[in-house]
C-alpha cells in the first residue's frame, strides 16, 4: 500500500498481511483509493482537499486520511478502536512525519467525544454490512464533528441512502465496494 499523489507520493505504508493480528482489516485497496481521490479532485465539488479538516472514522491503517494530507488537507484526526490498527496508524504518521497534523482517537467511532473543531471532509469505511456507519454519522453529528457543507465519503458493501441532514452528490461502485458521497 502506498500514497497514490501529492507531498507523499509513492511513499509506502504500513498494511496488514495474511496471520497478522490486523487480518480482519480490510484497507482500500490503491486501486479504489485512487479512482476515488480522482472523483473528489475532478473538480465536481471544488476543491475539498485545500486546507481541509479531515476526519477519518473507522480509520484501519489511516491511509484515506494520509492520503488526504498528503494532498493538501491541513489535519486528519483519525478514529480507531482496534489495536492492530491503532498500531499501523501510528507506525504510518511516524513513516510520513505527520505527528504535527495527524491524530489518532483510539476510540470507537460510535462514542466519539466533542469535537474541537468540525470536518470539512469525512471518510467512513466501516465494518461491511453491519449497519455501524449510520450509527457513526449520528454520532459525528451529535458531537460536533460534521460541519456545515462536509463532504462524507461513505464505503460500504452496497449504496447507501442519504441520512437526514444529508444529499447525495455522487455513488459509484468499484468492485464490491460501493461508495457514496453525501454533503452535509
């Protein structure tokens, strides 16, 4: 796994591999991350990586939001309760000398705390199929962390309807991964 453009471009990352304790990660593969990064930078919804604060739920091994700032986002707080994924998240800031933008919430993305400052760009990547992403987004709202126009980009094994509060911009599907852009 690698960092697709921008600053950090090339730059390999920390994944997990058949019998590690992380297995049952599941990281957007570079193929999806890149057509996806290619849709939010086409143009369609301006510029959201500038300046961005991005937070990245259900975070794994932190690449969406690496590769966010690697792009020009100013911060990613990233949310992750597993210890195999806290682990490869932290081993991925040191890698890229991001301590200074990036922060790790070993928490669980349903039981956030307040937000110190609300996202302009949210990734969702929760376990598939759970129903745990609505949840997360209820939470997010709840305790601040969604602002006014984010854009949230919500991966899931099937599309997904828009919450309210939230339109749909855009929905593709890359393989058995469907994604869902929502604007809030």
């Amino acid at each position: 796994m690698r960092i697709i453009a921008g600053d950090w471009r090339g730059r390999r990352l920390a994944s997990v591999g058949k019998g590690d304790p992380g297995a049952h990660l599941r990281p957007t593969t570079d193929r999806v991350r890149e057509s996806l990064f290619n849709m939010l930078g086409g143009g369609r919804f301006g510029d959201p990586f500038d300046d961005a604060v991005v937070m990245d739920l259900f975070a794994g091994t932190g690449a969406l939001a690496l590769e966010a700032l690697s792009r020009g986002a100013q911060s990613a707080t990233l949310v992750e309760k597993g210890r195999a994924g806290q682990s490869l998240i932290r081993e991925n800031i040191r890698t890229l000398d991001c301590a200074d933008r990036a922060r790790l919430l070993g928490t669980d993305a349903l039981r956030l705390p307040r937000a110190e400052t609300a996202a302009s760009l949210i990734f969702l990547d929760p376990p598939y199929g759970k129903g745990l992403g609505q949840k997360a987004l209820d939470s997010a709202r709840i305790q601040g962390w969604i602002a006014e126009g984010a854009l949230i980009v919500w991966e899931e094994n099937s599309p997904q309807t828009a919450p309210a509060g939230l339109e749909i911009e855009d929905s593709r599907r890359y393989g058995d991964t469907h994604v869902t852009v929502l604007r809030a």
